[in-house]
C-alpha cells in the first residue's frame, strides 16, 4: 500500500500499512474498546485488502438532539472482558452467514461529544452484499448483545441511562 491509497474516501496515515494485508488469505478479526476518539481511516486501512472487492462501514455519532431535547455528550461504560468474548461469538455467526475477510469493531467508552464517532463497525469481503449484510447484523447484534451501556446528558442538566431497543435479529436469517 502506497501513501497515496485512500479508504472509504478518506487519507490514509502515510506509510500505514496493516500486519494483515501480507497475508491476505488470513482472516484478521480486530477488537477494540478504548476511551479516545476512533478513526474510520484506521477502521478501513485494518479491513483493506487486495482480495477484498468491498468495504463497508458503519460510523455510529452523537447526535445533537434527542426526543427535542439538546444532547450535550454521551457517556460509555462497557464491561470489556465480556463484550470480547461476545463479540467474538458474533463475528463467528456473521462468517457463517457472510463470506467476510476482515472484521473489525471499535467502541468508545467515556464522554463522547456531540458530532465524535461512538462506534465504528468495518468489514471487508470480495462481494458487495456480504459485506453490507454483515455491518448491518453486526452493529444490530452488538446493539442486542454485548454489555456496553449509554448515559445521555442533556442541555437542561438531566441526564439518564439509555436502554437498547429490542432487535429482532431473525430478520438476518
């Protein structure tokens, strides 16, 4: 990879080349839980292959509003050891649905201000619809199952703990 490849769209890091894309017949899973600010670029350079015919992703952001009210930042609390091994059983279904290469999930936890990535789901696969049927069941199978948490603050001070919404993830069968 040159420093004049781009991913999705966007520059890569000059010189970033992923361990990954030396081997590209190796499946490459990455996980990551962190409280500072992720990056779509990274997302997609840890995807990106020359066998891959399709990248897509799936940038989760904070929003301004909610329900009309003025969202000042969220807030994440995860369980880490649990959320891996869950994610790692999700990613499991999805290659059994999905002819994917690489996966890759990324998850902030601490305050997350409005407009900043909260969540970063990317994959890449030879085929366009594995690779976007496979983002859509796996951010709606983090969202149903692994234990990571949402506080909304708002404008007027009040600030509450946001369940998921149920998700019917039959509807990926």
């Amino acid at each position: 990879m040159d420093k004049t490849q781009a991913c999705c769209n966007h520059q890569l890091p000059p010189g970033y080349v992923p361990e990954h894309n030396k081997a590209v017949s190796e499946a490459y899973d990455h996980f990551l839980i962190s409280p500072e600010p992720l990056s779509l670029d990274r997302a997609c350079a840890l995807v990106r292959s020359n066998a891959a015919g399709a990248i897509s992703t799936f940038e989760g952001t904070t929003r301004d509003t909610f329900n009309g009210k003025r969202v000042i930042r969220l807030e994440y609390e995860a369980y880490e050891p649990l959320a891996k091994k869950e994610w790692h059983r999700i990613v499991q279904e999805a290659r059994s649905k999905y002819h994917l290469l690489s996966t890759v999930m990324h998850h902030r936890i601490g305050p997350v201000a409005v407009g900043q990535a909260s969540v970063i789901i990317s994959v890449s696969s030879a085929h366009r619809a594995d690779a976007i049927n496979a983002v859509h069941y796996l951010i709606d199978s983090l969202k149903a199952r692994l234990p990571i948490w949402k506080k909304e603050l708002l404008h007027d001070g009040t600030g509450a703990w946001k369940e998921n919404e149920p998700i019917d993830l039959s509807l990926h069968n």
